[in-house]
C-alpha cells in the first residue's frame, strides 16, 4: 500500500520540479543511488521496472527507503499493463509511470486513488488522460516535441500539468526553456544519472548533480 497520497506525490512534484529516474539490477547500487539522490535534496524517485526481476529490487529499495529515508517517494516506471502496475502497487510504489496510455492502468491506480501519469504525444492523448483522471501527463519522448509543443498544449489548456520525460538535461538553458514552456516538473534520467557516473560508482557526484539540477530548477522558476 502506498505510503503518500496521491495529492501528497503531486505536491512533491509541483514543490521540486525534478523527478530523478533510473534502473539496474543491482539492489546495492541502486539504494546508492537512492541516497545520493536523497541527500542532493530529491524527494521522488521513479525505479523503471526493466529487465528480470525489476520488482524485486524495487520492493527492497522501497522498503530502504522507508526506514532509512524519511520523506522519500518511490514510485515505478516503464508500466505498461494494469497486472504490472497492481503488482508495483502491493509493494507499495506511491506512484505510477506509464511511457503510453493505458486505460486499464488508470482504472487499477485510481480505485487504490495512487496518482498515475500517462506518457501522451498529442492532444488527444493528454485531452483522453485528463478525462480518465491523470493529475500530471508525462511528455514522452520529451526530446521529440520539446518546450515549444508544450507551450502549444498550455495555450488553449493552461489547467493541462505536464512532466517531459527524455530530452531533459542538467543545463540550466534546457531546464529554462521547459520551464518557461509551462511545464509543472521534469523527469531525468540518463542526463542525471548517467552511465558513467553508475559504471565509477561516483555517489558524490551524482550528489552533487542532482543538488544542482535542483538548484537551478528553482532559479529558472523565478
């Protein structure tokens, strides 16, 4: 069951900006991971359930998370079935990410009132998740359509909340223009949390990143 309301996850959301995402298979690093980006001062994070097992190290991350750090909200990506997001939802995943829309996914996460976000590319997509209950749409590929598809979106739907996801990156010009464009938060993944900085195990860097990712997103919002 879901520690934080789905109202909670949205606020976390809205107050940070940033939504640091990552995969791997290895339980040790990836709660290394987990902590250098929970003392570089984020509060979310979405674990992508790719490859074997995935739900294995997201149920023994979530439950560090838990006990080791207070505040910390562990959501799932890369859902792609209603079975996939209820199995996620019993180890207690406070939110849902889908790189498509998926009805049957909004049914399962909203009769348990845990916040999904749809991956949309028109809006159609977004108009239908918004009708089906979705808080915060998630732009994907966000590299594809950039700020400026979003600030189309937000001229005639203003109430529209939108994450991009791919395409982001730490440079405070490319976290400008999204902000600038409307959007509520951004999803980072590679462009923070980086191969390089996973194959060096280099925590304090990535530390370090994500408190300045973070910095600059409140810098570029004023």
């Amino acid at each position: 069951m879901a520690k934080y309301s789905r109202l909670e996850v949205i606020r976390m959301m809205q107050e940070t900006g940033m939504v640091p995402l990552f995969h791997h298979p290895d339980l040790d690093l990836s709660r290394k991971v987990l902590k250098a980006c929970y003392d570089g001062g984020a509060r979310l994070l979405e674990f992508t359930s790719r490859g074997d097992f995935a739900h294995e190290v997201f149920s023994e991350l979530n439950k560090y998370a838990l006990k080791e750090l207070p505040g910390m909200i562990l959501g799932v990506g890369s859902i792609t079935d209603g079975p996939a997001a209820s199995l996620f939802m019993q180890m207690g995943a406070n939110f849902i990410v889908t790189p498509s829309l998926r009805e049957d996914i909004a049914l399962i996460c909203n009769r348990r009132k845990v916040l999904w976000s749809a991956g949309c590319g028109s809006l159609t997509e977004i108009n239908r998740a918004e009708e089906l209950g979705c808080e915060i749409v998630k732009l994907f590929p966000g590299s594809v359509y950039g700020p400026g598809f979003v600030k189309a979106i937000k001229a005639p739907q203003p109430w529209t909340s939108i994450m991009p996801t791919g395409g982001v990156t730490t440079e405070k010009e490319n976290l400008r223009a999204w902000f600038d464009a409307g959007v509520t938060c951004v999803g980072m993944g590679s462009g923070l949390i980086s191969k390089e900085i996973l194959d060096n195990k280099d925590f304090e860097r990535l530390e370090f990143q994500v408190r300045k990712a973070l910095e600059t997103i409140r810098k570029v919002r004023k």
